[in-house]
C-alpha cells in the first residue's frame, strides 16, 4: 500500500504553493484508487487495467480472449465480481506471449465451460 507520507516528503523542496497543491492531490489519491465493476472490457476506474470476461472452452485447448487495449499487456490478475453468482476463479496457464489484440490461455480439465473474469495491465 502507498503511503502518502512518502510522496508528500518527495515534495521538500518545491515552492510553498506547488507542494502545498501537490500534497492535497497526492491525499486525495492515494486513499480513493478503485478497481471498479467488473465488466468486459471496461478500464478499472483508478488503474490504468481492463476487466475482460470470458468462458473456457468445454476442452484444454488453447483460447484467446481479445483484450482492447490497444497495446501488449504485462500482467493478468484473475478477479470475482461479487455481484455475480456465476463466475468462477479457474486455473488458467498462459501458452503464449501476448500480443497487441489478444491474450492466449489454456485451462485443466476441472475449470472447461467456466465463466471468469480477469484484470489485465
């Protein structure tokens, strides 16, 4: 977790107005980042990450899910949106890097036909 001491100490040897405005945004968002509602495709609401849902497939094949950021992305976190019922944390494995359209996984046997979301930067 961040501590907004850390950055407002960073901030010294600024002039008084610009440390003074600097220190009230960094406590403002330090303690308000939000991941948001999960929904597909949809940018969390504080982080620079999509939400991407999906279903395995009824085999353990490979699968891609298109992921619309315009970009490669770094990380895949697998994620529950409490407000469903139906979504489940399956065991995914990446079977090759991704690339700027799409992200390429693979289940085991006792995750196929599973709904599930994920948060990818």
């Amino acid at each position: 977790m961040a501590v907004p001491g850390y950055a407002e100490a960073l901030l010294g040897g600024l002039p008084g107005d610009v440390k003074r405005v600097l220190t009230e945004v960094f406590r403002y968002i330090v303690p308000n980042g939000r991941f948001g509602p999960v929904e597909h495709q949809t940018k969390s609401e504080s982080f620079q990450a999509y939400y991407l849902n999906s279903t395995t497939p009824s085999d353990t094949s490979e699968f891609s899910v298109v992921h619309g950021l315009g970009r490669t992305p770094y990380s895949l976190v697998p994620v529950l949106s409490l407000e469903s019922s139906a979504v489940h944390l399956v065991r995914l494995t990446v079977t090759r890097p991704a690339d700027g359209q799409r992200i390429y996984l693979k289940t085991d046997a006792g995750s196929t036909n599973r709904a599930f979301s994920v948060l990818v930067e």
